[in-house]
C-alpha cells in the first residue's frame, strides 16, 4: 500500500523500469475501483479506469503525470491509502477480470467477473 501524496512519482518512477507489455494496477483500500497502466512501447502507455468512470486513454508517458492526478480526483478522491499489483505479461482481459477480494463492511467477498 502507498501513500496516495507518493503515488505520482512512485508510479512514475516504476514506469521507467517496468519492462514492454508489463503493468501497473493500482486500486483502493476496498478494491472495488481500479486504475490500470499497461506498457505497450518504451512511450506509449495503456491507461483503463474501472471505477466511477469507465475510460481508455493512449498516452504518451511524458503525459501520465497529468493524467494521474486528475484520475486520482475522480476515482480515489477520499483515500488515502492506494493499493499497487505489478501485472506481468499484461492482457486487457486478464487485467479486468481478475479476482481481488473486496471489502463490503464486516464481511469479505470475492468479485466475480
């Protein structure tokens, strides 16, 4: 788990090392919201959010840094604490279905797809 006032430079500083066609999955504490950065070329980046809002953005990576902090307003905007997964060899399907344990209250359930 990351402090979300560190999450801009953690992400993109491990975006930099992260090898082609490897990831980036950051959610919340309760891991109902989802924001998934994909390394498709050395500079172009595969950005899905799964939240409130359900987009695509093809960026460049000298434009994630923007982009995440108005993605971080929208889909994290009373958390402090944010949850990152490594996804290696990324598949779009793979990233979106896979099963995390969400936290409804007292009891703990498992997303289905």
């Amino acid at each position: 788990m990351i402090d979300k006032t560190r999450l801009v430079d953690t992400v993109c500083e491990r975006m930099k090392t992260l090898p082609v066609s490897h990831g980036l999955d950051l959610r919340t504490y309760k891991r109902n919201r989802s924001v998934v950065i994909a390394k498709l070329t050395e500079d172009d980046l595969l950005v899905i959010e799964d939240g409130f809002f359900k987009e695509r953005f093809r960026i460049k990576r000298n434009k994630l840094r923007k982009l995440l902090k108005t993605l971080m307003k929208k889909e994290f905007p009373r958390s402090r604490k944010i949850r990152l997964y490594v996804l290696e060899d990324f598949s779009e399907d793979e990233a979106l279905n896979t099963k995390r344990k969400i936290f409804n209250g007292y009891r703990e359930t498992w997303r289905r797809p």
